[in-house]
C-alpha cells in the first residue's frame, strides 16, 4: 500500500508484471508471472468458483469497470465456498455500495506536491524516501486509493531510474529506501537488481524497506532468484507485508515467509481497519497471532484513505480506538500494532 499522495504522481495499469517479456529476446516468463496472467478477472467466474449468485452478492458491473476485479486464483482458493461475507471475498468484489457517493470521500488522491522529490520519489518523514517502484499490483484490494487511477505509467523506472536515485543520491539526510508501489515485486527480478544496484552505490544509505503483499496473495514470487537478490542486497532490509486477516495465511504463505526469513530480512505486517472484513477484536487478535506464528511482526493498523467508494468499509474513529484498547488489554505487547492514520504535513503517521 502507497500514500494516496503517491499516486496521482505514478499511476499504472495493473495489467501485468513488468516487464512484458517481448518473443524470444527474453527467457520464458518465471512461474509467478504466468499465475500472475492466470488471475481472475472476471466478478462471474470469481462467484462461480465460490458457488455464489451475483445478484445475491451485490455485484456492480460500474464498479467492476471503474476498477476492474484482479485475484489471483491461490487467494480465491482461501476464501470460503458459498459465503458472501467472506473476508477475503469482501476485499476484492466488486459491489453496488462503492457506487454510492459519500460526502468526505473524495475522488482525487490527496496531493502533495511538497512532498515530491523526483518523477517517483516521495519524501514525506525524516530519513525516509519512498520509491514507487510500479504501480502494478497482483490483486486489486476495493478499498485502495488505486482504485481511481488505473492508467498511467511507471514514471521511476521510465529513464531506467535515473532520476529516482539522482534525487535521492543528492540528499545525504536519506538513509533508507522505502520500495513501494503498487507493488514493487510486480517488477520482474532483473529490474529490481538494476534498481538496487544503482541505489547501492549511494553511500549514505544504510537501510532498505519493501512493502509488498505479494508473498501474500501470490506466495510462488518468491522464488530463488527473488531469494538470491534479497541475500545479496548491501543493507539490513525490512519487508512489510500486508494481510488483513487471519484466513490469508496458508501454508504457500508460511513457506514463503520463511523462504523470505531465510534470506535475512525483517518480516512485519501492516493491515488496513475494515469493517467486515477484520473489525472485530476475535479477527484482529487472530491476525496478530497467525501473522507471528509465520514470522510476521504486527507493525500497523492504518485507518483507511477517505476515497471514494470505500465509504461502506470504513471503521469509525472510536470504534477503531475501542477495538485497539480490547486487542492491547488481550494480547502480548509485541503483537499489538499501532492504529494510525496518515495525515498530510506529519511528520509521520499519526497515531489515533
Ligand atoms: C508511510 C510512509 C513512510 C513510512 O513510514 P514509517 O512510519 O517509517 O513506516 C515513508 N514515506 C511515506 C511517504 C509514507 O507515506
Ligand atoms: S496491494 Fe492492494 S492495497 Fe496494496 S497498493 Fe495494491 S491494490 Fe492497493
């Protein structure tokens, strides 16, 4: 998950991993990206394959063509057969609720044109630059702010990331590199190695952060050649995830995590507040507890962005804090994450 900010810089199709491999010049597409072509797009098929009626389900065909419906078939395999209110379900359908127009939900991303370092390149937090790597991503999650730029292209990567890591390489009070997107594991392995090669040779980078939900919702992307770069990479890195529910780990997953542990970086796990998809203690505890048996620290809980056609997913400011109290009266320090909320001009997310 990006800032809303972000994306009104990069927007991108989420047609597909990157690079589109042209005939013959390449090798034959890695197993991820052929599951990645594989995904259903279809709200149809996606209800058939759970034995689901689509007037039943409150399926919107303007919704589904305003933001189209992407889910790659492992994560369909985790939802339940026959019910609607599914949590996973629930983050990818397309429904009539999003048409609705809700004062506060706005359609443009807020800009933020301060916080604009370089065609890609965000800095919003001390320290921190965040590189939108892509703006392609394998599922598309209803309640993101992508949902309204779907076009567009992938403005870091365009002049082969020269002026990202120029900008960067020029402010010597950037010591970590946030990859993000989109996602920036929809980019195929040969393009983030040039890309970290060029920001290695920035001295005064000392950290790398990835945000992906990629070994979540299409674990087979981390393959050895992704296990290969990671080893190699010159920092101590971070690698936050996101999973919203307890039921979006597997055992593909697990292996995944642990493969992703294997190569020595940081696992945590940041969530988005949902209502009826995770906005209940039982659920939230269960995340926290799942998330740290596979290895994942719980990092954040983001209030969502106040975009429009997510109105019906989102948590009132004191119910989240009241959700919050019971799951840090419930469980271990370590597995509570912080409820935040991004708020222009902070100097970091804000707790609630
Ligand atoms: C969220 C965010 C970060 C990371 O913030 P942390 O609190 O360090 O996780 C960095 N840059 C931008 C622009 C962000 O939106
Ligand atoms: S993975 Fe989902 S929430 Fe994250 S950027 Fe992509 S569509 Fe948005």
């Amino acid at each position: 998950m990006i800032p809303a900010a972000s994306l009104a810089l990069q927007p991108d199709p989420a047609s597909g991993p990157d690079p589109a491999p042209a005939p013959a010049a390449l090798p034959a597409p890695a197993r991820w990206q052929r599951l990645w072509r594989e995904a259903v797009r279809d709200p149809r098929e996606l209800l058939a394959l759970l034995g689901l009626d689509a007037a039943a389900a409150g399926l919107s065909e303007a919704a589904a063509a305003q933001f189209p419906l992407r889910v790659p078939r492992g994560f369909v395999a985790r939802m339940r057969h026959g019910d609607l209110h599914d949590p996973l379900l629930r983050q990818v359908l397309p429904v009539d609720a999003e048409e609705r127009i809700v004062s506060g939900f706005s359609l443009d991303a807020v800009g933020d044109g301060a916080a604009r370092k370089a065609e890609g390149v965000i800095q919003k937090y001390r320290g921190r630059a965040l590189l939108v790597a892509t703006g392609s991503c394998a599922v598309n999650c209803r309640y993101c702010f992508r949902r309204h730029f779907p076009y567009g292209e992938e403005t870091a990567a365009r002049d082969g990331w020269a002026g990202a890591v120029a900008a960067i390489a020029a402010d010597p009070g950037i010591d970590e590199v946030i990859l993000s997107g989109g996602d920036p594991l929809s980019l195929a392995t040969p393009k983030l190695a040039e890309l970290t090669a060029r920001l290695a040779a920035i001295p005064h980078l000392r950290r790398l952060r990835i945000h992906s939900r990629l070994p979540i919702v299409l674990p087979e992307r981390v393959d050895e050649p992704l296990l290969q770069w990671l080893a190699a990479l010159p920092w101590p890195s971070a690698f936050v995830v996101h999973a919203n529910h307890a039921n979006e780990f597997d055992p593909a997953v697990d292996a995944a995590l642990a493969r992703l542990r294997g190569a020595g970086v940081q696992l945590l796990n940041q969530a988005v507040l949902l209502r009826g998809v995770n906005d209940s203690v039982e659920v939230l505890a269960d995340l926290s507890e799942r998330s740290f048996a596979a290895g994942v620290l719980p990092y954040y809980l983001h209030q969502l962005d106040r975009v429009q056609g997510v109105a019906h997913f989102e948590v009132s400011d004191e119910r989240a804090r009241a959700l919050h109290a019971a799951l840090a009266a419930r469980l271990s320090g370590y597995l509570v994450p912080r409820l935040v909320r991004e708020v222009q001009g902070d100097t970091g997310k804000r707790p609630l």
